[in-house]
C-alpha cells in the first residue's frame, strides 16, 4: 500500500465545490414587544396612530410611531440591557443622526424603553401630549 499526499487525494477523489452565491433576501419586519405592547396601548385610548411612519421623504427611515395630527414621533428602544444595536457605537450614531433629522424637519421624538412602555409610563406621557 503505497501513500499519496493530500493534494493528490483532493485532485482524485474530492468532489468539485460549488461556488457559493450569496442571497439577500429583504426581511420581514418584526415587531418588538415594547412596539406590540404600545400600539395596543394607543387603540385602547383611541390615539390615531401610524406604525413605522416614513418621515424624511430623503432617507428609508422609519419611527416606530406617529401621533396622526402631531408633529410627534414614538420610538421604543430594544436591547438596551442586551448590548444591542441601539446601545453600540454604529447604532447610537446611527439613531443620533436620525433623531436629529426627524427634529430639523418639526418632528418631537419620544423615546422609551421597552420597561417604560409595560409600566404604563409612556402612555400616560403620550396622552398628555394629545390633549
């Protein structure tokens, strides 16, 4: 029995791989549970109210929601806790930029985290704003 080097065992017997091809595939959107929690808040007190409103007709951004006869913008922060994206160094600026955008073009953005929207805080805040 004779022994053969490893190229040769590839040249021989290896099948010829196929070059992988990346696919993008454009996501669904989840909704986080700071976001479904909200929304049922606002239908319970009958706050008209846009999801994932397009407000800079420039850019893709989104805000989670918009008070419809405001200039009010919601947005609910996940993953603060769990480093994520809005806690990092590329989310944070990215979300800076954003606000500060949403701001020069008249909009009030209120932000909340997901405990503050559960305990009730953010639509107390939010009713007030709309009375």
């Amino acid at each position: 029995m004779s022994s053969i080097s490893t190229a040769e065992y590839k040249a021989k017997y290896a099948k010829p791989r196929r070059s992988k091809r990346r696919v993008t595939v454009k996501k669904e959107r989840v909704v986080s549970e700071g976001e479904a929690t909200l929304a049922q808040h606002l239908k319970l007190y009958n706050i008209e109210f846009q999801a994932e409103f397009q407000f800079n007709p420039e850019r893709r951004w989104r805000a989670d929601f918009y008070i419809v006869g405001s200039n009010v913008l919601i947005e609910v922060e996940g993953g603060i806790w769990s480093s994520g994206r809005h806690t990092r160094g590329k989310g944070y600026i990215a979300d800076m930029e954003k606000y500060n955008s949403a701001t020069a073009l008249g909009y009030s953005v209120y932000r909340y985290s997901t405990e503050q929207v559960k305990s009730g805080k953010a639509i107390d805040e939010i009713r007030r704003l709309v009375e």
